[in-house]
C-alpha cells in the first residue's frame, strides 16, 4: 500500500501526487460537498420539517406529468437508493403528501404520486429555501461563475455515471 511518505511498489500503478495547489482546492471541493448539504439539510429540516430529500422528491414529483414517477425514476432523480427512497415515502405517505401505487401500465413498477398535501408542503417551504440556496450559492457567485459552477458540475457527474476507464 501506498502512503504519503512511501513510494508505490513495483505491482502497484504510479498515481501522480496532488500538487499543494490541487490539494487546496480539492479540501475546499470536499468540504463543499460535506457542509452544503448539511447546511440546506439543517433549514429544511428547521423551517418546514422537510429533509434536503425530501424536499428534492416532492420538488421531481411537483414537475412531472401528473405528478406522477415511477420509484425507480425518483430515486434516480434524487440520488438515493431505491431502498432509501422506498423508506423515505412511506415516511410522507404517512404524512399526506404523497401516495404510492402500481404503475397501471406494468404492475411490476411502483409509482411515487405527489398529492395536494405534498403540493401545499413544497410551496409554503420553497420561499425559504430558494432564499436560502440564493443566499449561499446563487448571490455569492457572479452569472458567469455560476454558469461554470453548474457546467463543472455536470462535467463531473458525467464522469461519475460513466463507465470506469
């Protein structure tokens, strides 16, 4: 194995070293990752007893044809597991916002269905947290970094959702 302060070994593939330029900026990608969602999770959660999740699936759901995805698709959509997302509306089924039920056109799919309730959840919390989200990320960049905030962005997931080289 390869530490820090060792060499890698002759069976081990050579991997460049962050340069300290790298490496800062990659500390700061790494805490962005690890402190924006805890920070919108925490006002959600304060503010309309809604995770950052669960908001982002009452959001999906809000802007689908009626209303309406299948379980798979929100998961996807919500970058949670399909177990996870199963748990997660059972939760706010139990709360009236949404239902789920089998898709008419394969039984085999279950759909997640956005209900007036859900509806009337997501829009006294969007006001909130649009506010939120503009205070910390969309008014603290200019249009054009945040045009390549979102562009960068992208360029990773694309990578993510990839094959491995």
């Amino acid at each position: 194995m390869t530490t820090i302060d060792s060499a890698p070994q002759a069976d081990e593939r050579a991997v460049p070293w962050l340069t300290s330029a790298e490496l800062d900026a990659w500390i700061s990608v790494a805490r962005l990752f690890t402190r924006l969602p805890w920070a919108i999770d925490a006002q959600l959660l304060r503010d309309a007893d809604l995770s950052m999740v669960e908001y982002m699936a009452l959001a999906m759901l809000s802007e689908a044809p009626e209303r309406t995805l299948r379980m798979s698709v929100l998961a996807e959509h919500t970058s949670t597991s399909l177990s996870r997302l199963s748990h997660m509306v059972k939760r706010l089924a139990g709360r009236g916002f949404v239902r789920r039920e089998p898709d008419p056109g394969d039984g085999r799919f279950t759909n997640a269905i956005l209900l007036p309730a859900g509806v009337g959840k997501l829009e006294s919390a969007a006001p909130g947290h649009v506010a939120y989200v503009r205070h910390l990320v969309v008014d603290n960049l200019s249009g054009e970094r945040l045009r390549r905030l979102g562009q960068d962005a992208e360029r990773i997931l694309q990578r993510i959702d990839s094959p491995a080289r």
